[in-house]
C-alpha cells in the first residue's frame, strides 16, 4: 500500500493520525472519508441550506459534512445523526465514493450481478448494491482474502488510500487540496 498512502498524502487528500505518523492499519472514519472527498472537490464552501446533524462537533469534518450533504454525498445514520467518529465501512465507503463521481458525471453504472463472484455479496445492504456493483465493475474494490467483498466490515487507512488511487486513475480525477490533517 506504499505507493497509494505517498499518492494520497503527496497530494494532501491525507496526512497523518499525528505527527510523523499515517497508521495504515487504523480505521478511517466516516467524518475522515467525507473529509477526503471535500478535499478531492477542492474544499468548496458548503451550501448555505445543506442538512444539520445533531452530533458534528469537531472543526475538521464541519464544512466536509456540510458540503456532503447539500451535495447528496452522505445523507447521515438516522435520527438527525452523522455519526462522523464511527468506523466507516466498506460499503458506505462505496456508496459515498458513488454519490461523489455520479455528481462529477464518471460513475457508469454497472449490472448488479457483477456482485455474483464474491461469496458474500448477499451481505451487501440494499441501499449499497449498485455502488458496490460500481466500485468493482470499476476496479476500485478487488475484494478481499476468500473473494469477499466484507461490506460491513471497516476501512483501513491503508485500504481507502488504495481506492481513492484507483478512482484517480480511473476517473483521471485532479485534487484541489488543503493540507489539513484526515
């Protein structure tokens, strides 16, 4: 994965858990990956009408969030709620990547059954089917040990650098950046 985590931090879309350190094998969270597509957009300003969660209290995610959600990107865990410190999983991971390239016009959509190849594609969520059928059609998840796709299980660092590498080779897509740290 050294190659992915030096693109991603080489082009600020992410930096260190703290100073000198990536901790590849860390969990990304779901305010961290909104974070790096806000970044991936270039940081724009989030829309004055976007929806409010109740539970947003840290600085670095805010315009992140706010910006995902005026732009369909995330559409939060219910009850009002974002939930930006819980562990994202791969799955939502997907479906947020999806919402981001439907909105800058490079997701193609793919058939569902090329889900049918991993043993554990019936775990999927229904909500998640047609991003995950993406990614993979894509190439943007490969899978994991066993030809699973592990949909609920969560994110490594590592792993999500990996992805956002193929999506920008995939997609040709360019970084408009601030160095914050993700």
């Amino acid at each position: 994965f050294y190659g992915a985590v030096a693109y991603a931090y080489e082009n600020r879309l992410m930096s260190g858990t703290a100073a000198g350190v990536f901790d590849p094998e860390g969990a990304m969270t779901r305010g961290m990956m909104v974070t790096l597509l806000h970044r991936l957009a270039g940081s724009p300003e989030p829309p004055g009408d976007s929806p409010q969660f109740t539970d947003l209290t840290e600085d670095w995610y805010l315009d992140a969030v706010r910006w995902a959600a005026g732009e369909g990107i995330v559409l939060g865990t219910g009850q009002g709620t974002f939930e930006p410190e819980a562990p994202i999983t791969r799955e939502q991971m997907a479906v947020m990547l999806h919402r981001y390239a439907e909105g800058i016009g490079a997701a193609e959509p793919a058939p569902e059954e090329t889900l049918a190849g991993f043993a554990d594609a019936g775990e999927v969520s229904g909500y998640g089917v047609r991003a995950m059928a993406w990614a993979v059609d894509a190439g943007l998840i490969n899978g994991r040990e066993g030809r699973t796709l592990c949909p609920q299980s969560g994110a490594t660092r590592a792993e999500t650098a990996a992805l956002l590498l193929r999506f920008a080779g995939e997609m040709g897509a360019g970084t408009h950046l601030k160095s914050e740290e993700l």
